[in-house]
C-alpha cells in the first residue's frame, strides 16, 4: 500500500506539465533530436524516480545524473534507460558505476584507463561521452587534447565512444558579450568533433544545448539536446524572452494550523521585526526553512489563500510561518494555502529566486524530503 501523505505541507508535482514542457521542447528541437532530461539532484526536488519515468513514457532517450549514488537510485527503481553521468566519479566509485551500466563524462586519460581497467574486471564493456571544455572551465579535455583522448578512448578495448558534449555557461543571457561566447563555443565545439571525425573516429552523439541554448541556439542543438530547468517549467534567465509557455512542475502547498487576532502593536516572531499597524488577524502556516522555504521571504513573501494573495510578516521560522489577513477575513482553520507554484496569483519559484537574489533551480531544489510529493496525472497516456 503506498504511503498516504497526512502531513499538512506537501509538494504537489504535476505530472501532465513535465509532459507538456516537453512537448514545447520538442518543438523547439525537432522530431530528429534526442533528449537527455536531467534528473539529477532529485529531478531538482521534484522526484528523480517520478519524473524519469513520466519523461521515458513521453519518449526520453536519456537521463542524467551527477552521482553515481542519484543513477543507482534510479536503477533500484526498475529503470533500465540508459543514464549519463554528467559528474566524474571518484576511484572508489568506479566498480558501481560500471556495474550498474553508466555512460560517464571523460575528459582525461588517467580516468579512461580506470574506467577500461574496471569494466575489463568485471567482463563488461561501458559507452562514455567524451566532454569539451569550450569554456565552462570546469569539467572535460581541453580542445587541443580532444583527438587524442578520442583516440585513447577508441583503443581501450572495454570502451564505446557514444558520443561528445560540451557546456555552455551563459547561452541563456541577453549580453552581447556572452552571445558572442556562445556562438564562439558552438564553432569551436564543431571544429573539434569535425577533427575528430576526421581522424578515423565516429564522434557519436553530439550534444551541448542546455536549456539556455534550446530556447535561444537552434545551432546548438546538434544530435541531442540536455533540458533541465526548462522541462520544471521555468526559464534559466528571467531577462530571456519568454517565447514558450512552460508550465512550472511543482505547487508547494499547506493548511492553516493556527489563526488569532493580535492588537495593534503587537510584534510577530523572532526579532520582532514586525509590528501590527491595526488589529489584525494572523494566521500560522507549518512551512519554514526547515522544509527549505527560503528565509530572506521574511516580511517580503505572499501566499495564496481561497484566490486572495496575503504578506507573511514577521521572521519564517524552522517550521512555521505567519501571514497578515487583516482585520476581516473569511480565512478559516485548516484551509489551503498555496506558498508557491503554478495557480494564478501565486508566488512562482521565480517571483522568489528574484526576491531572494537566487535562481529558480535553487528554489525547487532546496524544498527537501521532510516535505512528502504527491503526484498528479491523468494517467491517460498523453505525452
């Protein structure tokens, strides 16, 4: 019997929008791409497992991880698709990453060689992506040291080059300069497969476009594109133009536990650093960042309640929050209150990556697991 969630706070993840993101995302690529969701970091909080399986019943061709520990989760779970590791793995983890059949990242010949060394161990062989720093500067093989990794790679005898990627780290800015880096790093990224293909070796799967560069580098998209925070239903740069109509994923919901009218003057939670203007009435919400709702909202966030937005006032606290509902309200005990999400009127993930000086990814991700997901579908077979 599955575990019904009585807890008042709860993430409710929408599945049917997981499925209509992507339908914007493939049109946006084309039939011929591949897609490689990233599931990693939970399916940024919203349920790797869930999502994983809702992307592959709509026709995912890969997932991404940047753990071992995130793919072999998915594993356990009855997932059986193929799954890139965007991360490299450190020594001790290398027997479970080619036991549970990973595609990693590589970018340098001493992780080549331990990867061949422990798949020839264990009578496997395992497909790797062979990653490009274009100028991310943080993972991959330089551009000059391509070929001849790709070429390590084609003479480990318990490799498969599946493919070559890149990363781009400003493909969803609107500055000039970073246009430029882009375009500069799409160039240099088809230079370096081209002299790879021109070696004798199959580059495979080309992939580099983030979310980012799906929505604004059709040039980028190559064989395969890699959404993430787009497929949540948020786009990576609130400045982007907003062309398509993602629909966010996640609606963080609660109940009023509590509700007492205060006199004029009276100061509300630690601090003090609120003070009724009037008599008013308070409700308490049992959501705090001890459930990862971010505390810079204090005296600057709104919930929804009943189709009515209300200021939280006062310091969000571990566990509990309270909210202004002014003199008079039709506010009772136990009724809903959406703290963020999708229903009109509502905060959004973005409305509070702005607020708190942050981006939507964190926002999601942050919300952890002492808040139970409920998952809605229309279990219809509509992708």
């Amino acid at each position: 019997m599955p575990q019904i969630n009585r807890r008042a706070t709860r993430a409710v993840i929408n599945l049917d929008h997981v499925a209509h993101n992507l339908q914007f995302i493939k049109k946006l690529t084309g039939s011929d791409k591949k897609i490689c969701v990233a599931v990693k970091a939970d399916g940024y909080g919203h349920g790797a497992v869930e999502i994983a399986r809702k992307c592959l019943d709509c026709g995912v061709s890969f997932l991404a991880v940047a753990t071992v520990n995130e793919a072999v989760h998915l594993r356990e779970a009855g997932i059986n698709a193929p799954i890139i590791l965007f991360s490299f793995a450190i020594k001790a983890e290398i027997p479970d990453l080619v036991q549970y059949g990973l595609s990693p990242f590589v970018g340098d010949p001493h992780y080549v060689s331990l990867l061949n060394a422990e798949a020839a161990s264990q009578g496997r062989s395992i497909k790797v992506h062979l990653k490009i720093d274009t100028g991310m500067g943080r993972i991959g093989v330089s551009p000059e040291n391509a070929v001849s990794l790709a070429k390590t790679i084609q003479q480990a005898s318990h490799l498969t080059l599946e493919g070559c990627c890149t990363h781009f780290p400003v493909s969803d800015s609107t500055d000039e300069g970073d246009i430029a880096f882009t375009e500069y790093q799409i160039r240099l990224f088809s230079s370096v497969t081209q002299n790879i293909r021109k070696s004798g070796i199959n580059p495979g799967i080309l992939h580099a476009a983030n979310s980012g560069a799906i929505l604004s580098r059709k040039d980028s998209h190559f064989d395969m594109v890699r959404p993430g925070i787009c497929l949540y239903g948020y786009y990576p740069d609130p400045g982007m133009r907003k062309n398509v109509k993602f629909k966010p994923v996640m609606q963080l919901v609660s109940r009023v536990s509590f509700l007492k009218t205060i006199p004029k003057g009276t100061s509300v939670s630690y601090g003090r650093t609120w003070y009724a203007q009037d008599d008013t009435l308070i409700a308490t919400i049992p959501v705090g960042y001890g459930d990862g709702f971010n505390r810079l909202l204090s005296n600057r966030g709104r919930v929804l309640i009943k189709g009515k937005s209300y200021p939280i006032v006062g310091r969000i606290c571990m566990d509990q929050f309270m909210v202004d509902l002014g003199r008079t309200s039709d506010v009772s005990l136990n009724d809903e209150v959406i703290v963020f999400g999708y229903s009109e009127g509502a905060m959004s993930a973005e409305n509070i990556a702005v607020h708190t000086g942050t981006i939507p990814y964190e926002v999601t991700c942050n919300i952890n697991k002492r808040v139970p997901r409920d998952y809605l579908e229309r279990n219809d077979g509509v992708c």
